[in-house]
C-alpha cells in the first residue's frame, strides 16, 4: 500500500464522521423548525421561497470554497 495510505484515510474517516454529526444536528433543527411552522400555520410546513434562497446561498458558498454547488442540491 502506498505510504502514509492509512492515515489519510483515516484523516477521511474523521471528516465523514464530523459531517454525519453535523446531519444529525440539521435533522433535529429540521423537525423542530417544521413543528413550530405547523403549529403557526395550521400544517403549512414547506416554504418554496425560503427553500430557494437556502439552496442559492449554499450553492454559493460552495463555490467561494471551490466546490462544485452539487454537493448541496
């Protein structure tokens, strides 16, 4: 195996782990934001709106990353 292999790869694996933490984090706000949105709108969850400048601005800062925006569509 090619050196040092195993400790990017594992450098990899820590980086994977962060952003599965981070998703768990999202999906817990997530349902929170649509609970509260529920109760105020009488079961009007999705704002089409919000989810549109969410998704421009991602892609954005992805870009300014140097990322390509698909990893946030």
């Amino acid at each position: 195996m090619l050196e040092g292999l195993d400790d990017v790869r594992a450098e990899l694996d820590e980086v994977d782990r962060r952003i599965v933490e981070a998703l768990v984090d999202r999906d817990r706000i997530v349902k929170e934001v649509a609970l509260r949105k529920a109760d105020l709108s009488g079961g009007q969850v999705r704002d089409p709106e919000r989810e549109e400048a969410l998704l421009t601005r991602l892609v954005s800062i992805c870009q300014q990353a140097g990322l390509d925006g698909f990893y946030v569509t």
